[in-house]
C-alpha cells in the first residue's frame, strides 16, 4: 500500500480521537486515566434480525430472513507502574433466502491482549498478542459446495514487542520494530492448495518484520459513538515495501435504552492472499492475486452498552 494512504489514514483517525468534549468531560476523562486503579470493564453487545415475506408478488424478488450479532468486550487493569488491556471482538451473521441454504455473511473472532510498563506519562514499553480467526466455514457462494475457509484456515496469531504512546483515553499508538506473525491454515484441503500464503501442504507461515496499531474512539454527538481500529504489518524478510493493512470501524447509533443501529467497516489488504479474479464474468477464473477487500455490515436491532 502507498505510503500516502497510510499517512492519510493516520490523520483520520487522530482527528477522530480528538473530537471536541466539553471541557468538564476533559477533566473527568483526565481524572479517571490518571488516578483510578483496578479495573475497568465494559463492551457492547448488539443482535438483529430482518425478514421478508412474499407471496404472489407481481414486482418479483425471494422471501428472506436474516440474522446476525456483535460483541465487542474489554477489561483494562490500571496499576501503579503497568497498564493490561484485553480486547474481545466477535460478530457472525447469516442469511437465507429463497430456497437456498443459510449462507454466512459475517464471521470474526479477534482477541488482543497488550501488556505496558510505564517510562513517563504517556509512553509505555509494551507487549502485544493478537489471535484472529473465524467460526465456521466459508464458500465460495453461490457455489456452497467448494469451501474457501474454516475455522484456523486461515488463523492469525501475532506477538509483538515495543513501545506504547497514550496520550489519553481516546486515542492510542503502538509501535513495534520486533514482531512475529504467524498465519495457520489447517483446514488439508486449503493447505493443499497453498491458501492464505502457506506453502502447499503445510500449515502455518511464519514472517519477522515490524507492526504498528492506532486506535481512537469519540462520542460523535448524544447516543452517537464510533471506533477506529488500524493494524500495519511489513514483512523485512519479503517484500518490506507492501504493507498489510486492516482498518476496521465501528459507529454505533443508539436509539434508545435497549435499540441501536450499528455500522461496521473493515477495510483488508494482505499481500499474502490472492484474490481470484472473473474478468468475463463467465465463471472462469482470469486472474489472482492480492486485492483490497471491503467489508461493511449495517444493522439495527437489540443493543446492549455497560
């Protein structure tokens, strides 16, 4: 990825952390990094569902139902001279419609758990572990028949050690020069078939390089919120120059006590995947290599924030 879209990126999501707060929501928001100690624990979690019922409908189209959910978790441990963050995401959705079988529309798992020892009042030294992967398998739909992905097909696990800058609670920057990311593929047949960057036949790929993670959050307007969350990996060993890239977002809208409408991005590019490609749309593959990928799920429905 250029270097301009990352710098780009870079200034989008400070300028979201530094969103405008009265300035009694600064001295509170102060107050609490500074002086609390213990821990803090929070998240959201949202479900929806929709349906669609037609019978005898001049205007065409298929009877649907869909449904999905979103949990996103934290507990951060405050201490004298370290701060524990933890970080649990987890979204799955499926859809039906027609005739047809259930097809997934949404499946994560990412948990990240970060460990800082503090040198001054906003630098940390710190170390990071992140392990993404998915529920249940993957096809390539229509055609549910040849599977794309599994559970661990792919599997990321990540370590990373550096330094941590958290100028306040909404807006964080981590560096790491030394980091280790480790993709598993153990599905046999994607390992066969050399997916997600494996040699053909082996599970898991391993690549040494350095890893950098921005993170902010703002309270938009009332009821209204949003994160941002943008991981940068470079291989030294292959290729430094392309860059991976994940820049996940989540808004959430609250309507009232228990209602919300939630809107997530995330924005995906990974020089190790290759994307086939139909340029004819004739069914047969013209192309692959790696892609931009774009994913964006909106839902309204059930919410729960604590």
């Amino acid at each position: 990825m250029k270097i301009t879209a990352f710098v780009l990126t870079l200034l989008l999501s400070g300028g979201l952390a530094f969103t405008q707060v009265t300035d009694a929501e600064k001295q509170l928001k102060t107050q609490s990094a500074d002086s609390v100690l213990g821990w803090k624990k929070g998240g959201v979690i949202n479900f929806n569902t929709s349906q669609t019922s037609l019978t005898n409908w001049a205007a065409g189209g298929q009877s649907s139902v869909a449904v999905g959910g979103l949990v996103s978790l934290f507990a951060h441990n405050k201490q004298e001279k370290g701060l524990w963050e933890n970080y649990l995401d987890l979204a799955y959705g499926t859809l039906k419609q027609g005739k047809q079988a259930w097809w997934k529309t949404d499946d994560k798992i990412d948990f990240t758990s970060k460990y800082g020892y503090n040198l001054s009042k906003t630098w940390y030294l710190a170390g990071l572990v992140n392990f993404k992967t998915q529920m249940a398998d993957g096809y390539n739909y229509p055609n549910d028949s040849v599977k794309i992905s599994a559970f661990m097909a792919p599997g990321y696990l990540l370590g990373a050690l550096g330094f941590d800058y958290i100028p306040n609670d909404h807006f964080t920057v981590f560096i790491a020069p030394l980091t280790t990311k480790m993709t598993f593929v153990i599905d046999e047949v994607l390992s066969d078939a050399g997916a997600f960057g494996v040699d053909p036949g082996k599970s898991v790929f391993s690549e040494f390089g350095g890893y950098a993670r921005i993170t902010a959050k703002a309270d938009l307007m009332e009821n209204i919120g949003i994160q941002t969350k943008l991981d940068l990996f470079t291989n030294y060993l292959r290729n430094p120059q392309n860059i991976d890239v994940s820049w996940e977002v989540l808004l959430n809208m609250k309507i009232n006590e228990f209602f919300a409408a939630t809107v997530t991005t995330h924005l995906l590019y990974d020089d190790d995947i290759d994307i086939e490609i139909d340029k004819n749309d004739d069914g047969v593959t013209d192309a692959k290599g790696p892609r931009i990928q774009f994913k964006e799920v909106l839902a309204i429905g059930f919410s729960l924030k604590f």
